[in-house]
C-alpha cells in the first residue's frame, strides 16, 4: 500500500514558441476554414430485442454491477450500428483518451516523424565551450530509455540479461562532445526544454498523482521517463520473540549517480505478518523525498517509481557530470531554462474557439514544401535523434505511458506557416485544439468528446461510446490503420491486455485500448467474432463499486458475448 502528497500549482497555458524545429511538421496555408454541417447520428439497437442485447442486458442485471453507470456502442467496420445502450452519454474515458490523441498523431504528424534532442556551444580552436553548453530539449519522449522497441513478452529472451546503461543517450552525446574537441566548458550546463510552455501538469490532474510516474510531469527534455525507482528492502529479525532486534530498512533510490533528490527516510521494520506500508511525500519544487512508513521482515521489497520534478535540471545535472568524468572541465553549474507564460484563457473556451485558417490547413494534411526555408541555429555540437513516431505511439498504447500520450498531444502543438514561420505553441491548449479539429474533421460530434489533456489521467475527460467507435471505424479507412491497430494490446498477449482474455476464442483475436481511473473503466477496440467478421466495441462504466473487479470481469464477459453472437 501507498499514499502520497504533493502539492503543485499548474495549468500555465499558451506560450510564444521558444526553440527551434525543422519543418518536417504540418504546414499552413490559406485554406478556408469552412463551417462544418452539424453532425447526423445512426440510431443504435437497443434493449434486449436481440440475442446479444438480452445477453448484455443479463449480463449488468448482476447486482454487483447494476448499480454501475455502462455504456456500450458495438458497430460494424464501417461504422453500422449493432447494438448501444447510452451510447450518447458522457463517461470518463481514463487511458481511451490515448486513442484520440495517437490517432491525431498518426495522422497530423506522420508514422515516420522524428525529432532531434541537440547540444549547443561556441567552441573555440582551443577546445573552450565560452558561455553556456546548451542541452535543447525537442519532445524526444524516449530520451535515454530503455523501452523501445516494444517487445512482447513472449518474444522477450529468457533468463538474465545484461541491464542496460542508464542515460545511455546522454552518455553517446558526452562522447561526442569529446569526440568534437570540447576541453572546457566556460560557463554553465543548460537544460533547455522552452518548446514548450513551462506546464508540467496538464489541467485537473489530481495532485495525489504528481509524486509517481504515471504522473510524471511533461517537459520538452524528458529524460529517462522523468522516473526514478525507489525500493524500500526490509531489514532482518534476530534474538528470541521477546528480545526481537531488528536490523534497519533500506531505501535506494536509482538516481544514475546523479544527487538530483534527497531521501529522507522514516520507515520503520515491524513484525512478520504485519505487511507493507510504505508512504512517499514531496513538496512542490522540493528536492526531497519522505519516504515513510512500515515494512514486515518477512515483505517482499517495496518497488515504487518515483517523478522527478524538474526533468530538464536533472538532465542537466547528468551531462555536466558524464563532461567531468570525461576528463572535461566544466566551470558552471547544471542549470534549467524554463518558458514560464500564462494564457488569461479559459482552458476550454480557447480549446473551443473557432480554428484559424492556419490550423485548419494542417489538419487538412498540407505540409511544408521541400524549398521552405528553415532557420538553423549555428553551433551545434552534438546532437540524437528520435525513434519514429509510430515507435513511441505502440509503446504508449501497449503499456498506457501517460507522460509520453501527453509529449505527443504538446507535439500537435506546434505547427507552421509559411514560410516555416511557427505559430502554434506547443501548449496543452493548441495540442487539444489541434486533436479536436482533427476529430471534427474525422466526422466525430464535437458535443461527444471534452479532453483536457492527453492521456486520460484528468478526471474531467468526457467521451461518448458512440463517438469513440466512430474514432476506430474512421481509422480504419486510413494509411496508418495497420501501424495503429498494431499498437494496440492483444488479449491474453500483451501490453496491458497480456491477463485478459487468456483463452481461445478470445486470446489473440481482440485488439484494444484499457482505461482506469478511480472508479471509472473503459475498454475499447477491435474483436474477432464467431462469424469470421470483425467489429468494433467501445464500454465504459462510471461509478462502479471500488470493492472488487466485479465491474472488469462483467465488462470481459460482454466482449465475450459480442464475438460470439455477431
């Protein structure tokens, strides 16, 4: 068990742009941004009229989860109706919300799309860096990880393997440095991720989320996740029951080397049985982490993942050290280069404002032309480019990575005109803008989805089942569809579905995004059914009993009952 406190003032928004990209995102041109005809909906089957309306309807008549509130839109490929219930009504949507945004970005952005992470300085004939080195951060979600590719895991070889080398990306531009000449750095290391907005929260995160990895905080040099791990290892138990002496709990936590936090620990041994309980603090901008609490001599280790507060300064902080154990003398500090702005907006009302010319030409699919010029800032030193982005996007779905769906919804943020003039931002705000007009030029209602971030974590995240069925229907019309579809978790295989659905007729055959937060859960894809046909799914259920999987159990049971009547 855990809990955690932090406490963080967030939701800056909307920003001038900062950093410099090449123009290999859309481009804008002077296309009208014509009205768009008010959306016309199928009407859904309902009612235990059918036999798999009669079998779902048995299905939530279980009072375990009757008093739940589930909505279900079940369609044909091409978007026919096969059965709803509240198929119009809003549920949360947790981590479906990652269909949305990596289905804008596989079709804003481009499967192959990459971005490049550079080192900046003025080196002289002598080998001096004079002034600041610059680490400039380009939205490289995978920066120094060690996740990609995607591996299933029972394609992932047995038995030990070697670990990998942490910040290995960090340790290849170091080398480069050397490689380049670079004696001396006169001034300071300079972590810069101004791409992007200071916002490392997106707006309504609960802050009982920020301390852990799922809620990592997002930055323009993410480094390593933005993650760290913790683990609180149990001391040992010695002398009779009435004389027990105990030996001290242990906390690690893996910095890399790197004294970016410093851990305070008050955890105590208790008696076998007794379990583990073990809490983490951090105040907001604070360095240090409590870690407190009680751990039984007879617990496994506590694992946690911890957030690191300031990605941007810890990287920072790691490359002027890998500079020094290269024999490189490095007379400044690690420092951190912020855009801190503020958008006096409301966040849905400049989501919801009419999209620029601008904007609705880069949704249209135009992109810069081969001749556009770009701007290239001189003095590069080093420099590590990205893992396309059709990569990233099976990673964030096969495991549900929050902080990279959010690095991929601020890359959507930006966006050009010509001549490769950038106007968008790269905010939270211009990255839901820009998933929006994609959306409602994709068909969907722009009454049945409200999104304020990216990866679902926000709680008031609202989608209609019938508006996320017609999000998979009208991707599988698209270039990407089988890149995409691929990214998805195969039941009883992998990503976050590898314990669902373990036996035939279903393991293998459902392709699906999962969503939980708090007591709300959402599953929806792709299913082969008994006909030889595939069709589209989309459940959600809101306000379900926090007891048991009661709800999750019924949920896989109608995805069972889909494929088998249809």
């Amino acid at each position: 068990m855990r809990t955690s406190l932090l406490y963080v003032t967030h939701g800056l928004l909307s920003a001038s742009l900062g950093a410099v990209i090449l123009c290999s995102l859309p481009s804008l041109g002077q296309t009208p941004n014509l009205p768009i005809a008010p959306p016309s909906h199928p009407v859904f089957p309902a009612g235990a009229d059918t036999p798999l309306g009669a079998q779902i309807g048995a299905l939530l008549a279980d009072p375990s989860v009757s008093r739940a509130h589930w909505g279900i839109a079940v369609t044909t490929l091409d978007g026919t109706p096969i059965y709803g219930l509240d198929e119009g009504k809003f549920f949360r949507p947790a981590s479906n919300a990652k269909l949305y945004t990596t289905a804008a970005a596989m079709a804003l952005l481009g499967p192959e799309a990459t971005v490049t992470t550079k080192v900046f300085g003025d080196l002289d004939a002598n080998g001096t860096v004079k002034g600041d080195l610059e680490l400039v951060g380009a939205a490289d979600a995978n920066l120094a990880s060690d996740d990609l590719p995607y591996v299933a895991p029972a394609l992932r070889p047995k038995g030990p393997q070697p670990q990998p080398v942490g910040l290995d990306d960090l340790r290849a531009l170091a080398d480069q440095l050397a490689a380049k000449g670079v004696k001396r750095v006169a001034g300071r290391i300079v972590g810069d991720d101004t791409l992007f907005p200071h916002e490392p929260f997106a707006d309504s995160w609960d802050v009982g989320d920020l301390v852990w990895e799922y809620g990592a905080p997002v930055s323009a040099l993410t480094i390593a996740d933005n993650e760290m791990k913790l683990t609180v290892t149990p001391g040992t138990v010695s002398g009779s029951k009435d004389h027990e002496r105990y030996t001290p709990v242990t906390v690690t936590l893996e910095q890399n080397g790197v004294p970016y936090y410093t851990v305070n620990s008050q955890v105590d041994g208790t008696a076998a049985g007794t379990g583990s309980h073990v809490n983490v603090e951090r105040l907001p901008g604070s360095r240090e982490l409590r870690v407190y609490g009680t751990i039984a001599v007879d617990a496994k280790p506590d694992v946690e993942h911890v957030s690191i507060d300031d990605p941007a300064l810890y990287a920072a902080m790691a490359l002027r050290q890998m500079l020094v154990e290269r024999g490189i003398t490095v007379d400044g500090e690690a420092a951190v280069q912020h855009q801190v702005v503020q958008d006096g907006r409301g966040f849905m009302s400049a989501v919801n404002e009419p999209l620029t010319e601008c904007e609705a030409d880069a949704i249209a699919g135009n992109r810069c032309a081969p001749t556009c010029p770009v701007h290239v800032r001189p003095n590069m030193l080093a420099s590590k480019e990205s893992a396309p982005l059709a990569e990233d996007v099976t990673l964030t779905l096969k495991v549900s990575q929050n902080l990279h769906a959010e690095m991929l919804l601020h890359r959507l943020g930006i966006f050009w005109s010509a001549p490769c003039k950038a106007i968008g931002t790269g905010s939270t705000v211009d990255g839901a803008r820009m998933v929006r007009g994609f959306l409602v030029r994709a068909g969907l209602d722009p009454a049945d989805f409200v999104f304020y971030d990216g990866s679902g974590l926000s709680s008031h995240d609202l989608v209609t089942p019938r508006a996320t069925a017609q999000l998979l229907s009208y991707a599988t019309k698209q270039p990407w569809f089988a890149q995409w579809k691929a990214a998805l978790p195969v039941g009883g295989e992998d990503g976050t579905l590898s314990s669902r659905f373990p036996d035939a007729p279903l393991k293998d055959h459902l392709f699906a995004k999962t969503g939980t937060l708090g007591e709300s859960r959402g599953l929806s894809g792709y299913v082969d059914t008994a006909s030889g046909k595939q069709v589209i799914f989309s459940i959600f259920v809101d306000d379900h009993s926090p007891s048991g999987p009661a709800d999750r159990v019924v949920m896989d049971k109608i995805v069972a009952a889909i494929a088998g009547n249809e």
